[in-house]
C-alpha cells in the first residue's frame, strides 16, 4: 500500500530517499508511536499538520456563524439553551486545535491572519446558508455527524497533542449530532409544513454535507502523504462511504428521503452505491465563490477588529503583571 501511494502522488519520499533520522521517524510512525511537541519531525510533516489543524480550527469558528443565525430565533427557551450550548462548543473547539497547532511553532495570530488573508481554508459546508430552523437540525445531524465521522478516526492521529483534543471533541460532538437529530424528528413527525421543512434542509445539505471528507482519494492532493505520516488514518472515499452507510438508515426513520436517485444498497461491498457530489461546485465554494464566503469572511474580519480593545488589554494586563513580579524578585 505504502509502494502504492508513493506512486500516485509522486511526491512522496522512498524509504530509499529518507536519510536516517527520516527514517528513524518514519519508524516511529509505523510502530503505531505518538509524536509529541518536543520530537524531531520533518519540516513536511509540521507544515501538513499546521495546515490541517489549522484548518479544522477555523471551521469550528467560523461554523459558529450559521448556527449562531438561528439563536434568537429558536423556536422555544429550551432549544435555544441548546444550540447557545453547542455555538459555545465549537468556540472551544476551536481553541483546543489553535493550542494544538501552536506547539508546532505557529501563533494563533498568525493563523487568524492566514485565514483572513483567504490563505488558509475553513470547511466548505460554512459557505451554505441556514435559511429556516429545520436547516439547525440538518446541520446537527448530517454536518456533525460528518465531522464526527473524521474525527473519530482523527483520535488515532500521529501527532499528541491533536489526537487528545480531538478525544474531548468528540464527546461534544455526539451532542451535538444527536441535538440536531432531535430537532429533525420533531419536525419530521409535525405538521405537513414542517415535514417539508425537514425534507428541504435534508435536499439541500446532502450533497455539501459529503463534500465535507475533501475530493475523492484520486483527486486528493495530500491523502497519500498524510496517511503514510497517520496524520490521516482514513481515506477522504472510505469515510464519505461510511457516513452514507450511517446515515440512509437514519433518514429512514425520519421518514425523509435522500435525494439520490442512485442511492442503492450493494450487497457485494456492504455498503451503499451513491452519486458524487458536484465537485465543480465545490472547487467553486473553495476559490470563495460560494453563496456565503463573502459574509463569513467578512463577519470573522469585522469581529476580529471589533475584538482589538480586547486583547489589548489582556497584553497590557499582563505585561504589568509580568513587570510587577519581576520587581517583587
Ligand atoms: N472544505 O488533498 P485533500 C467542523 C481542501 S467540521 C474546505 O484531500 P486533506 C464543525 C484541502 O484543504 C469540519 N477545503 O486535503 C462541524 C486541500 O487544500 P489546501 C472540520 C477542503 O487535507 C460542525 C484541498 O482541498 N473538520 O469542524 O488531505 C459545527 C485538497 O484536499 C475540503 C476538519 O477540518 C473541505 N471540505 O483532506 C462546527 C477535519 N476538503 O489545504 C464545526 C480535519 C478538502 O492544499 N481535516 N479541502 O489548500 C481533514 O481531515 C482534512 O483536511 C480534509 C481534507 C479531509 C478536510
């Protein structure tokens, strides 16, 4: 397999290439070894997880935004305590893998400013609009339940300190997956208005929804190297097919149907056959061409300045702080 992927990509170093302490790296990784901030690792290997955490870290943020939409409009004071719960969540997410990422020698500062220099990525799905509350629920159920999906497996990443956030998260993140399906069953089982509701956010977040696992393992740019490094443990198509697997089932019981005309059951394989996303339109809402990229930016940008005063004065307190015991000594 590792033969394989050396050969699909090109890019990858030979064990033949790899000088010793490459090697002796490389070693590690295959005895199933965790590598911590203090190791030695490959500048290739620091860069890919700088990219990926860092990215994973800006979708939790900028993921508050859809949700957030909904909160004053929640349909009753509890389900409101819920999706506040959940919004706040994902803050902490997010600031696990910023700390994560961080140990690789990059600030949160420079992350932020990547991403609002549109030169680091967040998840497609935020580019998507939450238009009624059945879209809260879609988005519970079938986008965490994607981001679950990865992240379970994300568990059993290489790097220390990303596999231990990623434990928490995942406990939150089953929260999160089954408040959304909660929302979807009381709607499913409402009046015919809210069935419909339910059936459209369904329509609507299927096919972004699986756009969310990244292109298919041939198109993939980095899978080979990130999985031969276990930065990634599964492929972009293993885990898409897992999710459909998962997730038929549960539309079924809502009573809803998933807009696949080709959605079959394949004996042979134990799994679905489904259609592929439109991944024209996902290269689109990647070069920012997507119905929101231009608002979420633009809000992360505007809150980002809003927050200046703030940190401000943390540094500021904390400077006297730090003169203040320098003094005392
Ligand atoms: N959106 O070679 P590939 C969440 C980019 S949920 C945007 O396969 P890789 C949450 C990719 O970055 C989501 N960009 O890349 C849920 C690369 O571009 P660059 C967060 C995407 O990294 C609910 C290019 O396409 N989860 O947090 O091996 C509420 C080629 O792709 C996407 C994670 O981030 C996409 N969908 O695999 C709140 C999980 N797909 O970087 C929050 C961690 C691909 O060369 N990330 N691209 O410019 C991963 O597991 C991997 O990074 C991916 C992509 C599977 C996403």
């Amino acid at each position: 397999m590792y033969a394989q992927m050396v050969k699909s990509t090109g890019t990858m170093k030979t064990r033949e290439e790899m000088d010793e302490q490459e090697r002796a790296f490389q070693d590690r990784i295959d005895r199933g070894e965790k590598i911590e901030p203090q190791d030695w690792m490959p500048e290739g290997y620091r860069k890919t997880l700088i990219r990926q955490i860092g990215q994973h870290a800006h979708s939790e943020i900028v993921g508050q935004l859809p949700e957030g939409n909904w909160i004053t409009r929640a349909p009753t004071l509890e389900r409101k305590a819920i999706l506040l719960a959940k919004v706040q969540d994902e803050a902490g997410h997010g600031l696990y893998l910023y700390c994560a990422a961080e140990t690789l020698g990059i600030s949160r500062d420079e992350m932020t400013e990547q991403l609002h220099a549109g030169k680091a990525k967040y998840s497609s799905i935020f580019n998507y609009p939450t238009l009624t509350w059945a879209d809260i629920g879609a988005v519970g159920w079938l986008v965490d339940g994607a981001a679950i999906m990865n992240q379970v497996a994300l568990q059993r990443t290489s790097y220390g300190p990303y596999s231990r956030a990623m434990v928490r998260i995942c406990k939150e993140e089953s929260f999160h997956q089954r408040q959304g399906y909660s929302i979807m069953m009381k709607m499913a089982s409402g009046t015919p208005e809210q069935r419909r509701m339910a059936q459209d956010a369904l329509d609507r977040f299927w096919y972004p929804s699986l756009m969310m696992f990244g292109p298919s393992d041939k198109d993939s740019v980095h899978s080979a190297q990130s999985m031969a490094w276990k930065i990634k443990v599964s492929t972009n198509d293993e885990l898409r097919q897992k999710f459909v697997d998962q997730t038929v089932p549960q539309a079924e019981y809502l009573g809803l149907t998933v807009p696949d005309e080709n959605l079959t059951w394949n004996e042979e394989k134990g799994g679905y056959d489904f259609s592929e996303p439109d991944w024209q339109e996902f290269y689109d809402v990647l070069a920012g061409n997507g119905p929101c990229n231009a608002d979420r930016m633009a809000a992360r940008r505007t809150a980002w300045e809003d927050g200046a005063w703030f940190r401000d004065g943390l540094v500021a307190h904390a400077n006297k702080r730090a003169a203040q015991r320098m003094a005392a000594e």
